[in-house]
C-alpha cells in the first residue's frame, strides 16, 4: 500500500512539473514573439518564439512541447495548402512538369553527397548517416531511423539543425537576395471568413489529421488536411485560407517546437551533431541554388518561387514563407510533397538494398 501511494505521489509530482515546463514554455514563446512583434522583426510569431525558446533551451531552462498544440498547428497548414488547390492550380501542373522532373535527381544527388559525409568523413554509423542525410519530414526519418538502429538523439539533432537554419537564413536570401518582402497577408480576419467555411475547415482539419493517422498516412497532420481541403476548395466549398489568427497561432507553435528541440544539449552534441548538421546545411545550399538555377535558366520557375520550391526545408516552414512571400503555394507545395513522398517512399528501400536491415538485427544482437 505504502509502494503505491509513493508511486502514485511521484507520478503526479512528475505531471506537475511537465505542466509548468509547458506554461513556462508558452510564457517564454509569448514574450519572444510579442518583442519581435513591438520591435517589427519579419515574421514575429515564428522566430520570436523560435529565438526565445531556443535561447532559454541552450541555457538548460526547462521547456516541455506541447504535441497537440504543435500537431495542431500542422493541420492548419495543411488545410491553407489544400485550400490553394483551385482548379486553375490543378490546370498548370502540366507546366510544372519540368521543375516536377528534377525533384528525383535532386534527392538522390542529395543522398550520394550526404550519407558519405556523415559516415566516411564524420564517422557516424550507416543507420544514423542514412537516416541524416535524408531529407524528409524529422519524425518520419527519426521512426524509419530506430527501426534501422540509428543513434536517435544525433538524428534528431542533425535534422532539428537542418530546419533551424533553414528557416532562419531562407527569409535572409527572400528579402536581400531576392528583394521580396515578408508581409504579404496570411488571411483574412476571421470575420471575413464565412461561418460555414470555418466549419468545413476546421472539419478537414481534424477529420483529415486523425484520418490520415488511422490509415498510416505519412506527415498525417499536413496531408491529410491537405487532402480534405483540396477536394473543398476544388468543389467550391471553400474559397479562402484558414483565417490570419489561425496561420499566426501555427506558426507560433511552429517556432517554438523548433527551440524547444535542442532541450538538454549539451557541449559534446554542439561540438559533434549540431556542427555536423550545420555544415550539412551550407552543402544542401549549394546543391538547392545549383538546381535552381538550372530550373530558373530553363524558363520552368521564377527565381522566388524555384529556391522555395527546392529550398530542403520542413514542408510546414516552406508553407509558412510562401504564404508570408505571396509566392504561389501550389506550385512551391507540390515540389516539396514530391521530395518528401520520394524520401518516405524510397528509404526504408534503399536503406534494405545497403544492408540497414542487416545492421539493425545485428545490432539488436549485440545488446542481447
């Protein structure tokens, strides 16, 4: 009896303190975004709450994500996508064929330049080199990863690096390389927005989201809405993104998922994995401006829309900056659900023609 009631005491004690980790998470992302906000920074909500929690993580103050909140955040996202598929979008994809068709070569040159820099330069093993060097949505690479033995927290790390910069210099190269500004809107107010067009999206949101996870839909938060709001938008149900409050609140979570993800570094893991995925970042860089350019030279994107288009962020923060650029979604969206069905599709293949299969079971052995 007395076991119990020390154990029941010390699971409660351990909720307690998840909760006020995660209202001092939200006070800090609040405070971050709402001085970005006063200060007139690009993009407040995102990177205030990014800089703020990814400031108070490397400190070591205890921060907590809140998942629904964050997976939330998502489905809005996937239903502003969705609702840009009208049929004048679905019209041009035959235009988009040519960019369309450098999407395979550019993540396999990807893969054959990465896994080698993980594994033979930096000497990390062929699950978590593989794995690394993917570039696919972080919790699809992370599950495909453990079950192939991969070191978790160093792919974690590497992939959280990749989006860290990725969002922070992306807007740097918008607004100085290409002259775009941030502000476009990105929506209406919500009471521009008909009643029964929230309703739908809110709908296409959660049905679309917990949908998509029952029928093991890969990054389900994003697609599944995706899905639900293009058939709306595409029958004329829906004529108009989710409201300006609700993109603000996704990226909001957004920012401060991307902080919170460096909780409990420590030295060694900057010196090894933060470094290693930050010099990972300036190779992809060059590959994404090297195949841009080629797009653009071809007369198949503009500049704006090809670097976005082949930019090799997280689907939810390129969404974000095509929105805020007033670039066209449909076109940047569609590069990068190809580059993530590719990845998602092609490296539990791959990665069981190079043996991970192998390496995993054995691995497994060794710690029996």
């Amino acid at each position: 009896m007395g076991q119990d009631t020390t154990s029941k005491a010390a699971v409660s004690s351990s909720s307690r303190a998840k909760h006020l980790h995660r209202l001092l998470t939200l006070a800090l992302a609040a405070i971050g975004a709402t001085l970005f906000w006063s200060l007139d920074l690009p993009l407040p909500f995102l990177f205030g709450a990014m800089t703020a929690c990814l400031v108070a993580a490397l400190i070591r103050v205890p921060l907590s994500t809140l998942p629904v909140a964050s997976k939330l955040s998502r489905t809005v996202l996937g239903v502003a996508v969705g609702a840009s598929l009208t049929p004048e979008v679905v019209a041009r994809l035959p235009q988009m064929m040519g960019s369309i068709a450098f999407i395979p070569l550019y993540v396999a040159v990807i893969g054959v330049v990465g896994i080698p820099y993980f594994h033979r330069l930096l000497k990390y093993d062929l699950a978590t080199s593989y794995y690394s060097a993917m570039p696919g949505g972080l919790q699809d690479m992370i599950a495909f990863g453990q079950a192939a033995g991969a070191n978790l927290r160093a792919l974690s790390l590497i992939h959280a690096t990749r989006i860290l910069l990725i969002v922070t210099i992306a807007p740097l190269i918008i607004s100085t390389g290409f002259g775009a500004p941030l502000d476009q809107p990105t929506g209406a107010p919500v009471a521009e927005v008909p009643v029964i067009e929230l309703a739908l999206m809110f709908a296409a949101a959660i049905v679309g989201w917990k949908g998509g996870e029952r029928v093991g839909l890969f990054g389900a938060t994003i697609i599944g809405p995706l899905i639900l709001a293009g058939a709306l938008s595409l029958t004329g149900l829906i004529h108009a993104r989710p409201p300006a409050v609700a993109i603000q609140a996704a990226q909001f979570f957004i920012g401060m998922g991307i902080g919170v993800g460096y909780v409990g570094v420590t030295l060694h893991e900057i010196r090894r994995d933060v470094l290693a995925g930050t010099f990972y970042v300036a190779i992809l860089a060059v590959l994404a401006l090297i195949v841009t350019g080629i797009v653009v030279h071809l007369g198949f994107a503009n500049p704006l829309e090809g670097f976005l288009a082949f930019a090799p962020g997280g689907q939810a923060e390129m969404t974000v900056l095509a929105i805020v650029t007033g670039a066209d979604l449909g076109f940047v969206v569609v590069h990068h659900l190809l580059r993530v069905l590719l990845v998602i599709a092609g490296a539990p293949l791959i990665g069981a023609m190079i043996g991970l299969s192998k390496y995993a079971a054995a691995k497994r052995g060794d710690r029996e």
